[in-house]
C-alpha cells in the first residue's frame, strides 16, 4: 500500500508539472522535496520491517529444525548446543548405498569407520 501511494503521488507531481515521460508508468520524485523524504522515510521504515520479519521467521525455522540437528544426532557424540550449527546424518547419502552405486568405478580395499569428528 505504501508504494502504491508514492507511486500515486509521483504520478500526480508529473501531471502538474505537466511532463511527458516515455511511458505514462513512470514516475518519480526529485531529491529534496517533502514528497522524496517522505518516499524515502516510508522505504527505510518498509525495509527495516521486512527485515525484523525474516529475522523471526528465520528464528522460528531454526528453533523448529533444532528439535529435529539434536533428534537425529542422538548417540552422536557432537555439541548440540546453540554455539555450533553441525550437518545431520540424513544430509549425506548412506556410504553402502553410494559404493554399490559405483561399484563399476570403484574397487573397495578397505572400509574405514569415523569414530570422531572434531570441529573448530
């Protein structure tokens, strides 16, 4: 709403200045009139608004996914607190499955088993 009333604005201020722009879509307003800063107050206040909104709907995926990071390590030996943003072991694609997959590439001479993972 607050773009479609600059807009409607803008348009006005060309009609009275009586200029002819190449497109009747177009509008604008100049640099140091009430009409620009009023423009230009209402596009910080929308912009520093959508911000604070993905800010929170960030925050609530996150502590939506939390539940699940600490879920699906369970029997990981991992921090699980809010300092570190680890993968889950659903992220990767199962090892067995993978060799098999390759098996026409790849000859397997050993198999090895994570035992710890150290992260900084």
């Amino acid at each position: 709403m607050l773009a479609k009333n600059h807009i409607s604005t803008a348009k006005n201020l060309q009609k009275l200045a009586n200029q002819k722009l190449p497109d009747l879509d177009l509008s604008y307003f100049v640099a140091g009139t009430e009409e620009f800063r009023s423009y230009w107050n209402d596009l910080q206040w929308a912009q520093a608004y959508a911000l604070q909104n993905r800010k929170e709907m960030m925050a609530r995926f996150k502590h939506i996914i939390e539940k699940h990071l600490i879920e699906q390590t369970a029997g990981v030996e991992c921090r699980k607190d809010r300092g570190i943003i680890d993968e889950i072991p659903a992220a990767y694609k199962p090892i067995d499955e993978v060799m098999v997959n390759q098996q026409d590439l790849v000859e397997v001479v050993a198999t090895l088993k994570q035992v710890i993972c150290v992260k900084g």
